[in-house]
C-alpha cells in the first residue's frame, strides 16, 4: 500500500543519514532508466554491522505493519472493494419491477455504507439475459419463465449500471460462459441457443454445456460479452469458474466426438481440453479489447489450482481439494502470465486452518504466483464468521483474514461473496467494514497495463453558497480522448496545520462522479484546505487543486 511505501522510504533515508555519519555512502546501481534494488557500498570499511541493523529495523516495521493493519488503523487508499450479486439463487425470481428495484437499492445502500466500491452483477447464467438481448432470451429468474419479458417493462443491467455509478461504484457483468442450462431449469425458450443448435452442446449431471472444443462455440460467447460491453456502460466484464463441469464421480465427459474431429494435433483429451480454454479467454480479452479499450477483464477461478505432489512441475499448494488446472481445465496462471486477464478473484471461501483447503496457505500460494495482475480475494461472508480465529477462540476470522489479504504483495482488494450476506450484517461483517476496515473511502487499484495517463485536474475550484448550504463546486477539466475524461472526483480535506498528503487515506473523505460536494459547515471558526483531484475511467488520478476554507 502507499503507506507501507512511504514507512519504508522514511526507514532507507533514516539508514542512509546513520551511515553517513560513519562516511559511508549507500546508491543504488543504475540500469539504464531503472533503479536496481541491490545496494553499493563506497567505503572499505565493514557493512555488515550496519547492514544487520537494517534488516532488523526492516522486519520489525514489516510486523508492526502488519499488526496495525489487522486492526484496521491503516488503511490502503487503493482497494478493490467487491461484492457479488446473483441472480442464479432466485432471489429476484418473480419479484415486481418496484420490488427488485427496491431490494437491489437496498443492497445498494448498504454496500455503499460498507465502502464496497464495486458490485459485480450476474446478468447471464444458463444462456439467458438478465437484460435485453437480442441474441438470447430473457432469464426465468426475473419473470419466473424462460424468455418472458419482465412487465412493466424495465432493463435490470442497465439501471443497475446508472445506480452503481450515482454512488460512486463501478459495475461489472458478470457471465456464466458455458454453462447453458442448470439442474433446476425445466423448460428452455425457442430463443435459447441450445434450442436452435442442440448438436453444438453436451448434457452433463442434467446440466447442458456449450462445447467448449467447437471454434464457433467459443465466438458466440465473445459475440455475447461485446454485445454487452458495445451497449452498456460496464467497467468491467467478468466471469466465474465454470469452464468445464464440475466432475462427478464415475461421469465423463462426452466430448471425445469433438476431441476427434478438432483435436489440432494435441495428443492428450485433457491437454486439449485446456487448449479450448486457454482459446477462450484469449479471444474473450481481445473482444473486449477491441470494444472499449478500458473495459476490465475479470475472472473468480476456484479457489485451488493445483495440488502439490511428486513428479509434478506445476506449482501446487499443499491442499487436497479439486483443482483448476486438472479437473476443469482452467490454467489460469497461464492466463495471467499471458496478460490475458485484467484482474483475478480466487474463490477462497475456506476456512484458515481448513483441513483440506486452508485459506492461509492458499491466499500466500495465490500472492506467490499470481500477482502478475492485480489479485483480487474472494471471501465468503458467512463462512467467515462462523469460524473461531486460531489465536482468539472468542472472535471470527474476520481479522485474521483482512490482516493477510492486507499484508501480502501482490494482493489489492477482496470480494465479497455475498452482498445479501453482508445487507443480513452476518456476525456484524457490515458493520466491521463501516466502522474498521473500510472506514474510509478507497479508489480502485491502479490498471497501469491499460492506461496509466492521469487526467487534468479539475478546473475552477470554489465555495459557494446555496439554499441547502455550503457546497465546493468545480468544472470538469478538458479531455482529447475518452480514456482522459474524467468520470469522478477525490475530495481530500486537512486541519489548518496539517500538512497536504494526498497518500494518506485518512484524509480521503469522498469519492463523486458529481461537480460538487456538500461542506459539513459548523460555525466558520475552524480552518480547512479541501483538494479536489480528477479520476478517469481507470482511475487514474490527476494533480490536486486546493481551496481554504472556514467551516
């Protein structure tokens, strides 16, 4: 985090004063424009006592760091900060325009008293549109029947993407790729795919799947993500883990006719079967890539993606549960080490201390060798709470779990699975985010693959006056392009003699796609300096401009 940046910076320039007392000087050795991080020593005399001294210093900051981030008293002013909303469950199932509306505010609501700046919203499950499609029918688990449309008429995404965005959140869209129709569903529209071409699907377990081994499969379902990405205003687009079934013991898979007739040389049913994935995803970023340019690519994998055994070259973590790699063909270090994902959410809902998935080893396997993109966690609410924390019996996991997530590189937020779990305040998880963990406000982790040009900054920064009170008004500054716009507002607010540290969450007070901002007036007594920076769609943040005021 840039605090943590900013305690070792201070720790370096600390040494570097003491060892010039001793006329030692430390560089760094220069590379061209980069800076190596391996120190050279201009003096004869021994290092060594000193170089000790360092580290010692060095581990004992790491420590306390970490405790204090357990607590919750330093807080990261980058976070992704997810929850997800489903539809698969049947929550909605039935429910009137005002009644979903009215839920979905509510889940809404909370989420933002909670700090959650990102809801990821399933809109496609079993082939079906949780929005208007024109290439697949409306889902049963809005109106109750497959391909009915909602009555009134109303478009869930697309109100949602308004909703989030008036708070300040960004919207993902969540897709099920494959899967194309579950165990309960028992009638399917004659607009649904499998419909119009049964034979580009195989029936696993009651469940139908589009055949991951046919080309013109996996372009339909890029079809269907850009057709989502063109039409509505999303920040990110995103799929779960559902890539090959689930196995069920003593079912196989029946595509080795497809195997057969598009085996592309590869001499192994599994290996190809990764292959097919891997294609996936592939085309799947380039779609959207091609679209809009700063549309996010997410995926929640399961939470395990290889066990570790002998005479295995792949990195396993010490785990005995089912795997990515070889039970759903998902290589997903793969994707990352490609660039082809934006960001990655593993599903860690396990327990610490979990007898066959132990959420500790697996957060630090995941941080070891996925953070080539920025390492989203998932967490499960519910099962969080309900586990005794191995150091205190008396309280949940819920500490010990922020205090790794916030602790180990690589890692830049967590998700929440479920936001309706969080909206039950469930062992008083939501009223633990608003009042420790996400106390403050936090701007999405930096996508720098994409897009690291920051926007102006905000111009005609002002006070004023209105009917309803003290607002700080200001105009958007100009952008050439899209990437440049800015879409929202950091407002930072410091005491008279504090000094401007727009690192420091703490004085973080805001986060609004608006142009101006309510000032808490007291009695014009107390002196304040507001800084209002611009964010573009990547958030991106722009210089500060400062105004003084009297509150």
């Amino acid at each position: 985090s840039d605090d943590f940046i900013i305690l070792i910076t201070y720790l370096y320039h600390t040494f570097q004063h003491l060892l010039r007392k001793k006329n030692i000087t430390l560089q760094c050795k220069k590379d061209g424009k980069h800076r190596k991080a391996l120190p050279s020593f201009s003096h004869s005399q021994s290092i060594t006592p000193y170089m000790k001294l360092f580290f010692t210093l060095l581990f004992l900051a790491i420590s306390a760091f970490q405790s204090v981030c357990a607590q919750g008293s330093v807080l990261p002013k980058r976070e992704f900060r997810g929850a997800w909303i489903q539809m698969i469950n049947g929550q909605f199932q039935g429910m009137s325009r005002s009644e979903m509306q009215k839920n979905l505010t509510n889940q809404l609501n909370v989420m933002q008293r909670c700090g959650i700046n990102a809801i990821i919203f399933q809109v496609r499950g079993e082939a079906d549109a949780m929005y208007q499609s024109a290439y697949e029918p409306w889902t049963r688990f809005l109106s109750g029947r497959q391909g009915t449309p909602p009555s009134p008429y109303w478009d869930p995404l697309a109100w949602m993407v308004d909703e989030c965005h008036k708070r300040g959140m960004e919207l993902h869209a969540w897709i099920n790729p494959f899967r194309a129709k579950t165990k309960g569903t028992r009638e399917l529209s004659t607009r649904h795919p499998y419909v119009k071409n049964p034979e580009r699907f195989f029936e696993y377990d009651g469940l139908y799947l589009f055949d991951p081994g046919l080309h013109e499969n996996r372009v339909y379902i890029c079809r269907i993500a850009a057709d989502i990405v063109r039409r509505y205003d999303v920040d990110g687009l995103h799929i779960d883990d559902y890539f090959y079934p689930y196995p069920v013991s003593g079912v196989q898979i029946p595509d080795q006719a497809t195997y057969r007739a598009h085996s592309n040389g590869i001499a192994d049913i599994k290996d190809w079967r990764r292959y097919n994935v891997n294609q996936f995803i592939e085309m799947l970023h380039d779609s959207i890539r091609a679209v809009k340019p700063w549309v996010k690519f997410g995926v929640s994998p399961f939470g395990i993606y290889h066990n570790t055994r002998g005479g295995s070259n792949l990195p396993g973590s010490k785990t005995a549960g089912l795997q990515n790699y070889d039970d759903l063909y998902a290589d997903v270090l793969y994707w990352i080490n490609k660039g082809w994902v934006d960001y990655t959410v593993p599903q860690l809902y396990w327990e610490i201390g979990h007898r066959t998935a132990d959420y500790e080893e697996l957060i630090k396997w995941w941080s070891r060798f996925a953070g080539g993109r920025p390492l989203i966690i998932g967490q499960d609410v519910e099962r969080t709470v309900r586990a005794a924390d191995k150091q205190n019996p008396r309280r949940n996991q819920m500490t010990a779990k922020f205090a790794l997530q916030r602790s180990l590189r690589g890692i830049q937020g967590s998700c929440l699975w479920y936001s309706a779990a969080v909206v039950r305040n469930e062992g008083n998880y939501a009223t633990a985010l608003e009042k420790v963990y996400h106390r403050t406000p936090a701007l999405q982790p930096t996508f720098h693959h994409i897009d690291d040009k920051a926007p102006r900054k905000p111009r005609k920064v002002k006070a004023m006056w209105m009917p309803d009170g003290y607002y700080l008004f200001w105009t958007a500054p100009k952008a050439k392009k899209e990437m440049d716009v800015a879409r929202n507002y950091a407002i930072y607010r410091f005491k008279k003699d504090e000094k401007i540290d727009l690192f420091n969450a703490e004085h973080l007070v805001a986060i609004t796609p608006l142009t101006l901002y309510k000032l808490p007036y007291d009695d014009g007594k107390d002196k304040y300096t507001y800084v209002v920076t611009a964010l573009d769609r990547l958030q991106n943040e722009s210089k500060g401009v400062k105004e003084k005021l009297k509150l």
